[in-house]
C-alpha cells in the first residue's frame, strides 16, 4: 500500500480550498497539514486535515525531514531566509517547495463591462494601475530569497500564471472594496484618480455583468515558485 505523502500548507488563514491545485500533482490521497501563523484568525477549513497554529519567525512544530512538500499561499514573513530554513529542515530528501503570490492589486475584469465605452474602460484601468504603490513590496523579500536559493534548497523557479475567476454579486462587491497591501480597492482608486460618479459607474458596471453574462470574470496574476531540496 502506497503511503500518502504528507504536505504542510503555510497560509495565513482559512482557504485551504485555495491551494488544492498545488498538491494535485501529488494525488489526491496527500495527507494535509496546515500550518496557520500565530496572528491568523479563525478555523483553517482543512476538510479533516491537522490544523498547527505557530509563530513563522521561529521554529516550525514538525519533525526533521517529516514532509514531502511545503507549500505557502499569501505569505509575506517577516525574515523569509529564516523560514525558508525552517522549510529545508522539514522536507523530505526529495521534499518540494510550493509558495504562491496572488497578485491581487493587478485583478482586472476581462468581459465587457455594460454601460462603459472602451474610452471609459481604459481611463478606469489606468487610474487602478495608478493607484499600485511602488515597490518594495510585502513579498519582494521571500521572492528574493526564494530566488538565490538557501544552503539545502535549489534556486527557485519563478513563473506567473493567469487565475481566472467567475465573481457572483456578492464577490464583486469584495473585489470592488478590498484594498490590498499596496494597493486601495479599485472603488476607492477610481474616486481618486477620475472622481466619484465614475466609481459608481464602474461598480454598477461590475454587477451588470454579473446580470448580462453570468458572472463578472477577473483575471489576476499569480506568481508561483518552485524550488526542492538539493542533492
């Protein structure tokens, strides 16, 4: 009987259900562990799985070499070299290393948008994208790191994909007013950069597609690096 291999989610809290695409690859028998930092709120929805809360900047409650792969989701530590030790430390000789970066503040709808020119569109991207606080970002460091690589870790691989989302009503109006860590909700970006009737002509916008096509369809970038344990 083959023994499941064991996976440690790193997420800052809930959504378990967001990564299940990065342990598919592993089977769907992959036994979860979910490690939520100290400073999370709430129930992780594991679905059965362990639930660990614990403190990032210090060391992991798992055993030596106890899991084939660590895989973070919406992380940005405060010291990632230390982390990423703690990651090498945990993983298995062929152990592989899974962190995700949804990059939420470049969300843009890709379906027309009734009641809005092209004209109109354009103006608003541009005055969302204007919004986007420069660099450094949370993230850049762990990116960084990840990057160089660690002593026991491979370089990582980086790659951005584009996730694709289908908004009901109620996930417009989280898109519309959740601002990000470098970025306002596209609302309060758009008041800002045009003015207030143009905010409210982009959030009714938003909805009236949900009304005309179903759902409101938001492609964002998601940056996914890949490393493993080296040899």
């Amino acid at each position: 009987m083959t023994r499941a291999p064991r996976v440690l989610i790193v997420l800052p809290d809930g959504g378990l259900s967001l990564v299940a695409g990065i342990v598919a690859g592993m089977g769907q028998a992959a036994r979860i562990v979910a490690l939520v930092p100290s400073l999370a709120i709430g129930e992780a929805e594991c679905g059965g799985a362990g639930r660990v809360v614990a403190d990032l900047a210090s060391r992991l409650p798992v055993a030596d070499g106890a899991v084939e792969m660590v895989a973070g989701y919406g992380i940005a530590p405060k010291e990632p070299a230390r982390l990423l030790d703690e990651v090498c430390r945990v993983l298995a000789r062929s152990g592989q290393v899974v962190f995700t970066v949804v990059m939420a503040h470049l969300g843009q709808p890709v379906c027309a948008l009734p009641g809005l020119t092209d004209d109109d569109a354009h103006r608003i991207e541009r005055a969302v994208d204007a919004a986007v606080r420069p660099a450094p970002h949370p993230w850049d460091a762990l990116v960084e790191v990840m990057s160089t690589g660690r002593p026991g870790l491979h370089p990582a691989d980086v790659d951005v994909m584009r996730l694709t989302t289908e908004l009901d009503h109620r996930g417009v109006d989280d898109y519309l007013h959740t601002p990000t860590p470098v970025a306002p909700a596209p609302v309060t970006a758009v008041r800002a950069g045009l003015d207030a009737r143009a905010a409210r002509r982009y959030a009714a916008a938003c909805h009236r597609a949900v009304d005309v096509h179903g759902a409101l369809r938001l492609r964002t970038p998601v940056m996914c690096l890949r490393t493993g344990r080296a040899a």
